[in-house]
C-alpha cells in the first residue's frame, strides 16, 4: 500500500485487527438493509478498504460526504481496537453512523477538541495520534451545513454520526430549524442568560452534563450556538429563535 495514503504516520507495524467489519445500506427506510463484511486484516490495508468501501457506497446512494472525512471517522476505530465496528448508511449516502464495542469515550466534548487524543505510540504507526481526526471532520461539517455527533452504544462502545444536508446554505423559507425539548430549554436559558454551558443546565433542569454537553455540540453544529472558552451563546442564528 501506498505510503502517501497516511502521510504523517510512521512504518507499519504488520498489526492485524481482530474484527471484520459490517457496512449496513438502506436504500429506503422502510426496506431491509443490504449487509456488506469487510474482512479484518493488516490495519493498515484494513482501514484503507473500509473508507474506500463505506465511501463508494455512499456515493452510489447519492451521498455528498468527501473521502477525507470518511477516513477521518474510519481511522477513529483504531482507538475501539477495531472491536465489532459496524457502520449504517442511511439518507440518500448523507449519512453514515460509525459503531463500535470498544471502551467508549467518556468525555464527547473534549474529543472534538483540537489536540486531544488518547493515541499510544503502537497506534502513531497508522495514524497521526494528535488529536485532529474528529475535529477536522466536524469542522468541516459545520462549515458545510453538516453535522457530527457522539453518543453511547446501547452497552458499551461510541456511535459517530456524521450527516451533510442536500441544501445545506439555508433552511426552507419560512421555517425555524427543529431544536427539539432540550434545544429549547437551552435557548430559553440564554433569553435570560448571555452565557451557558453544561453544568448550567444540570442546575436548571437536572440530568447529567453528558447529555448537555451532547445537546450543546449539536446546537453549534446547527449553527445556533458559538464556542468561547467553555461557554457558549447564542449566534445570529439562534438569536431569531427568541423574537
């Protein structure tokens, strides 16, 4: 394999991952999926397969989601140690859930930061380990009317979901975007608050910061909500959603 593939990455280690990989296509919500197994192997040629699997049939379904940002999401399994990684493509390609088994990763937030990474010397031998991956990734997104998320698998594991929309530069006219329950909490917070994060609302309505968390990265990622520091606010945007 090419070594320009992983351009910052050091020689391979001829490590093999141990689990074959399932790659689940719904060509329409209402149908059973087509079920496709990517066969564990050297972890190098592993994770080059799968992008290039996951991403050609993406775009046979019509998805718009580059090669790039697939592979950003695809490497992330090596933190899982490729335990049952299963991924979905659903809405047309424009959306692709990445599952796995491994040991989850307990703060969601910070691992969209730049710079942080849990990355051991063996797994710098097939990635770049500093802490770029998932938040390239949902930087582009963002930029691009898109969005990525993190959640708990049922047990135990990470799902990352990763969306683009068809007409990302704007909403339908006339319409205000869908925040759902805890989107709204959040906006009627900052009616009366400049600034919120997620302690803010364990306080005012309880649950765990987790799950604000979680709510507070999908409303920046909708455009509703800006970053400083550790709080955040309301942008233009989400502003409207007060009047």
């Amino acid at each position: 394999m090419a070594e320009t593939f992983y351009p910052f990455v050091g020689a391979s280690q001829d490590r093999t991952a141990e689990h074959d990989a399932r790659i689940a296509v719904y060509d329409s919500p209402s149908t059973t999926p087509r079920v496709l197994v990517v066969p564990a192997g050297e972890i190098r040629a592993y994770l080059e397969e799968l992008t290039q699997t996951v991403y050609t049939l993406a775009r046979e379904q019509g998805g718009k989601l580059p090669f790039a940002i697939i592979r950003e999401i695809v490497e992330n399994y090596i933190h899982a140690s490729f335990k049952e990684p299963a991924i979905t493509i659903i809405d047309g390609g424009n959306t692709i859930r990445f599952a796995d088994q491994g040991p989850g990763i307990a703060d969601k937030e910070r691992a969209v930061e730049f710079g942080t990474t849990s990355a051991t010397d063996e797994m710098k031998a097939y990635i770049r380990g500093v802490g770029s991956g998932l938040p390239i990734a949902r930087q582009y997104l963002l930029e691009n009317g898109g969005s990525l998320t993190i959640d708990d698998n049922l047990s135990t594991g990470t799902i990352v979901t990763i969306s683009t929309h068809k007409n990302p530069t704007s909403e339908p006219e006339g319409s205000a975007p869908e925040v759902g329950e805890r989107g709204r909490q959040i906006i009627e917070y900052l009616e009366r608050n400049e600034w919120v994060g997620p302690s803010d609302m364990v306080r005012e309505h309880g649950g765990s910061q987790p799950t604000w968390s979680r709510e507070l990265v999908r409303l920046e990622d909708m455009g509703l909500l800006e970053k400083v520091g550790q709080k955040r606010r309301l942008t233009e945007k989400g502003s409207t959603l007060t009047n």
